[in-house]
C-alpha cells in the first residue's frame, strides 16, 4: 500500500 | 533521513553563495534575473501554508521562511543594481532573454490537470512544483549563450544540483521506509535533476574548459 503525503518536504 | 537533511542543506548553501558572490563581488555577471524571480514566485505559491493552520515542524516553518525571504531578497539585490550599475544590469538585462511566459503558462497548466485535491492552495503548490522543475531555464538558456559566468561559481550551480539529486535518493528512502510517494514531485524532481544535469555539463564545456583556454 503505497499513500499520497502531506506536503511536509520543502 | 540524511538525503534530505543534505540537500536542503545543500539549497541552502547555493542560496548562501549566490548572495554572498553577489555582496562580495558587487557583480551580477551572468546570473538571469529571470530565474531567480521565477524562484522567488515558486516559494511564494508554494508555501501558502505558511498562512494557514497548517503546522508540520519547526524546522519546516523555519526553511519556509528563510526560503521565502532568501529569494525576495535576492530579487531586491540583483533590482538595485538598476541604479547601482545601470551598465551592468543593462548587460543582464539584454542577455537575459529567454520567454518566461511559457513557463508560467506550462507550469500552470501542468498544475492544473495534476494536482492532489482541486483547491486553491493545491494547485498553487503543484504549480510551483512544475514552475521550480524549469525555473533554471533562463539560466541555462543566458550562459549557453554567452559562455561567461563570472558571478555563478561553480559552487553554487553544484549545490543546486547536488540538492536536487539527493531529493531524489530521499524520495527512494521514503517510499522504502514509509511506502509514501508523492508522483507530482518526484516526476517534476526528475526533470529538474535532468535541467540541472544538463545546466552542469554547458558549464563545464563553456566556462570551465572556455576559460582554461584563456587562462595566462
């Protein structure tokens, strides 16, 4: 299972 | 993980030698304003959040800030030379002449057909994220121009592209260690690597090698 992140990256 | 504590460091580096050349030399020999305003914009759309109750850590909100600060304020420095040396900015000015608009319309577009939710602040962060994947363009497009970059040093054209290149090796790291991948940045990611990649190798041949020729 692979998710979409939150934007926590620069 | 390590590959992204370094490549942000690494960013920061690039910024903190842009300007400190740029202080120091008192030149912009080379540089496109372009760029570094569509750089400026990029943070701009991008950290939107910065405004909203969106926290993640301090260190995040604190790389926001200086990134966000950091390229206005390079924009600011590179425009006073408008009246500082009206010569050389004159000089920037007409060779840096690469058509910005289809960037930003590319970049647009792109942000609109992919992005992770349709709002506002979602297709502003996908947009900067297409936007920063071809800001170096002008850039690239004034040096293979001209052949001369007395203020990019290679250091700072090496931290960019290593920040880059180690963004790549985190993403890897993170879809191995937390199965997270975020396809939006990792596809724009690599184009940029590639941009950059090829930015290294006109540098080399060009001002490197160029300049070894005339060298006394």
């Amino acid at each position: 299972y692979v998710h979409e992140p939150e934007h926590d990256e620069l | 993980n390590l590959f992204r504590i370094f490549g942000d460091l690494s960013h920061l580096a690039s910024i903190g030698i842009l300007l400190h050349t740029v202080r120091s030399t008192q030149s912009i020999d080379g540089i496109s304003f372009k760029t570094q305003a569509l750089y400026a914009l990029v943070f701009m759309t991008r950290y939107l959040d910065l405004f909203t109750w969106h926290w993640v850590s301090l260190y995040n909100f604190l790389m926001k800030v200086f990134f966000l600060a950091s390229s206005v304020y390079i924009v600011v420095l590179l425009q006073q030379f408008r009246t500082k040396n009206p010569i050389a900015y004159k000089e920037m000015v007409l060779q840096d002449t690469f058509k910005i608009h289809f960037l930003l319309l590319g970049s647009l577009v792109a942000g609109l057909c992919f992005h992770h939710r349709f709002t506002l602040l979602e297709i502003l962060w996908s947009f900067s994220v297409w936007l920063e994947s071809v800001a170096i363009l002008p850039q690239l497009f004034m040096l293979s121009k001209s052949g001369r970059a007395q203020s990019l040093t290679v250091h700072y054209i090496f931290a960019l592209g290593l920040y880059r290149f180690l963004y790549i090796f985190n993403w890897i790291w993170r879809y191995v260690s937390e199965a997270r991948v975020d396809k939006i940045a990792v596809v724009a990611g690599i184009v940029q690597t590639a941009m950059y990649s090829d930015f290294f190798y006109i540098y080399y041949k060009k001002v490197i090698r160029g300049n070894a020729g005339n060298l006394p």
